[in-house]
C-alpha cells in the first residue's frame, strides 16, 4: 500500500477525497443520528414539552464538551509531536496530565451545575413549564458528566497514535448504545426524560470502560502509569494553548444558543424551543456529511498546495464544492417538499407541526449555497492562514447571526419571524463575503473555480 504522503500527491483526487472523507462522515452521522433519535424518542414517549428540555439543556452539554475538546485536541497534539520526536515518556506524561485535568474540570463543572441548576437553567433560556423537563434532564447529565469528558477526551488522545478505527470505535459504542437503551428507558420503565438522560450517562460510562481497557491492554502505544498523572505545569500549559481554539469554537455555539433561547422564550415562548431544539437536530444531521467531506478536502488541498501542484487544489476544491453541494440540495429538498412528516417524526402535537413545518422552510431555505462558506473557512485552514480562516470559521453562527438575531426581532420590530429569518440571512451574507475571501486567494494563486 503506498504512504499516504505519496498518495495524497499522486492518486486521483475523487478516490483520495471518498477514502478520506468517509471515516470522518461515518462518525459524524453515527453521532448526529443519536441525537437525532434521542430527540424523537424524548418528544414521541414524554411528549413535546420535553424537546424543549433537550433545547435548553444542550448549551450546557456543549460548555462540557468544550472543556474535554481544550484538553483532548490540546494533549493530542502535544502526544502526536512527542511520539514523532520519539519521546514516548513526554507522551506518556501528557496523557497522564489530560486524564488529571479531565478528573479535575468535568468534577468542578458538576459540582458548580448541580448547585446552581434553577437559574444556570433559567440563564440559559428556561421558561416556567420547560424548567423541570430541563432540571430531570441535565442534572443526570452532571453526574455522569466525568465519563463522558473523558470518553471525548480520549478519542483524540487515541486519534493522536494514529489509531484511527479504535477512535471511530469508540464514538460508535456511545452513539448505538444510547440509541439500545432509549427506548427501554423511555418506554419500558417509563423513566421518561430522566431515562433518556440515563440512557447517554451508562453509553458514555460504557465507552469510558472501553477506553480505558484500550489504554492498558498493551495495543496502546501510550503505557499511563500513576506517576503520569503528577501535574507539570508545563504540560498543562501547552495542552491548554494547543486546545483553545477547539475550546473558543464551542464555547461560542454555547453563547449562540443562550442569546436564541433567550429571544425565543422573549418573543416565541415554549412551542418556539421545542422547534428550535427539533430544527437544531435536523441541521446537523444534514451539516455531518458535509463537514465530513472538507475533513477530507483539508489533508490533500494542504499536501498539495506545500508541493506546488496547484492544479490538483483546484480539483480539491471544485470537487468538494460540488459534493457538498449536491449533498446539501438533497437534504433541502428533502425538507422543502416533507417538511409535516420531518416535523411528525419527532412528535405527534399538531400545533408544534404545523408551525414547525414552516418554519424548517425558512430556516433551511439557502441550504444549498452553504457549501461554499465550509469549502472556503476549510481552504484558508488548509493554507495555514490563520486569521482568514478564524474569521471565517465564527463568520456565519457568531459575527452574523448573532447580531442579526438580536437586532431583527427588536430593532426592525420583526419579533418571532426576524429570529427565524436571521438564519438565512446570516447564510446568504457569509456565503457573499466567503465569496469574496476565496476569489481573492485564488487569484493570488493564479487560479480560478468560475
């Protein structure tokens, strides 16, 4: 088999683009599909009202895991250039201080969610009727909260070693798992929202003891003694340096969704969360495989743009342009013409259908142009410009939505609609202004997609 670094110069671009993005898709969708039949679960066995507990307890989850994403990308990178630099015991001793900063972080934001649930809740978007659906959920959610930071901090660690299916492995145990045991919860012990809750706490647990028998099977390359676990301030430094940005990004779509919830209980009210946590599952299911076809672009554009073939970035880039976008068509589509039986999928109240069934239309309606703002955040990552790819990156969820979210409702008087149409409007004018970044790099490049 030849070396990835010949391949990624040599081999046709389509077949190279397919074998690297459908690792990364797999997973992506196995998890999205969690959360996706999570959500249908809660709203078919609790009933509506429940999805808007999902709604607002899922900013809280997403602070979690991007804790776990700053120590997990931060102590990958530092175990991949020690493992490179044959430094196996420098290796060892950041996995040691990644599962200590795991213990110590997940355990303070338990401690400080369990205390302060009610108005953590409240601060986070809760109306009166959603509060206690939300308090049954997110309080399980905490106390298994160490199991699930460390099943997601683990993955990259294990990623990091160049074990690329024991990774996928382990997203696939929590994700099929959890959706086993839903039902059952739900359904057969009626434990409704709280067994929902149950059900993801003992996938993670699960995956967590699946980890840790990987770790010290001898398969490993990293051996985690208890002397690895001693702090050195050093190390933890440079996992937390590493890991910001993955850290920020997170951090930021947690900020994204208290200001939504927040204009939503304001101007929209219970029925409005239940929409927005059901549309919320539905774009990342449609967003996975899109994300994880640039997950494959980003290697073979930055191989290929390193060794000046020029000619095989451009292929890169039209050929994901046009992957992503034919695969985005067909979700919207999808959604455009079934928009009552996507909405009915998720729960049987006839208000919440309705309504919901035109507002997915909104929402989704410049669907198919998006790929153009991934493709291009993706490039100027590729090319290891920095500042043109963190602004593209927060451009479409954070520089634009979040002004046009606060400003639509309450400064043009919109209300309600100005939130729903702050979607496509922040899709329209990321996709102009990606537009323009892209044309411009390319031209420097001397090349041209149009």
């Amino acid at each position: 088999m030849k070396q990835l670094t010949t391949r990624l110069g040599e081999e046709k671009i389509s077949k190279l683009l397919l074998n690297l993005s459908l690792p990364a898709t797999i997973g992506m969708m196995v998890t999205a599909l969690y959360n996706l039949v999570d959500t249908i679960f809660v709203g078919r066995g609790v009933g509506a009202i429940a999805i808007g507990g999902l709604t607002i307890a899922f900013p809280i989850q997403m602070v979690i895991m991007a804790f776990a994403h700053l120590i997990g990308i931060g102590a990958a990178s530092a175990i991949s250039r020690s493992l490179g630099a044959k430094d196996v015991e420098k290796a060892d001793y950041v996995a040691g201080n990644s599962f200590l900063c795991v213990i110590i972080l997940s355990s303070a934001i338990a401690a400080i969610g369990l205390i302060f649930t009610e108005p953590m809740l409240r601060f986070f978007g809760s109306t009166e009727t959603i509060l206690p659906y939300a308090k049954d959920y997110i309080t399980i959610i905490l106390w298994g909260s160490i199991f699930f930071s460390f099943a997601m901090s683990s993955n990259n660690l294990i990623r990091a070693e160049g074990n690329a299916k024991i990774a996928m492995a382990t997203m696939l145990i929590g994700a099929i798992l959890n959706m086993i045991l839903d039902p059952i919860f739900i359904f057969i012990f009626k434990l409704g929202i709280k067994g929902a809750a149950l059900a993801t706490i003992i996938s993670q647990f699960i995956t967590f003891l699946y980890v840790l028998k990987y770790f010290y099977s001898g398969k490993s390359s990293l051996k985690i003694k208890l002397r690895h676990l001693k702090p050195r301030m050093h190390i933890i430094i440079e996992i937390f340096t590493v890991g910001f940005a993955a850290f920020a990004r997170m951090v930021t779509g947690s900020i994204v969704a208290i200001i939504v919830n927040n204009s939503l209980r304001i101007f929209g009210g219970d029925i409005a969360l239940i929409i927005v946590g059901i549309l919320h599952r539905i774009t990342m299911f449609l967003f996975m495989p899109l994300f994880g076809v640039v997950q494959g672009m980003q290697p073979i554009v930055g191989f290929n743009y390193g060794a000046k073939k020029l000619g095989r970035v451009k292929e890169a880039i039209k050929l994901s342009l046009l992957t992503i976008t034919i695969i985005a068509t067909s979700g919207w589509l999808i959604a455009e013409l079934f928009p009552f039986a996507i909405i009915g999928v998720f729960t049987r109240d006839a208000e919440v259908i309705e309504k919901g069934s035109t507002i997915i239309r909104i929402v989704l309606s410049v669907i198919p142009l998006i790929g153009i703002q991934i493709v291009g955040a993706t490039l100027f990552q590729s090319l290891g410009k920095a500042i043109p790819s963190l602004i593209l990156s927060l451009l479409r969820q954070v520089l634009l939505f979040i002004p046009l979210v606060i400003i639509l409702p309450r400064v043009l008087g919109l209300e309600l609609l100005g939130i729903w149409i702050a979607y496509p409007a922040a899709d329209i004018l990321s996709v102009i202004l990606t537009t323009l970044f892209l044309r411009s790099e390319l031209k420097k490049m001397d090349l041209s997609l149009w």
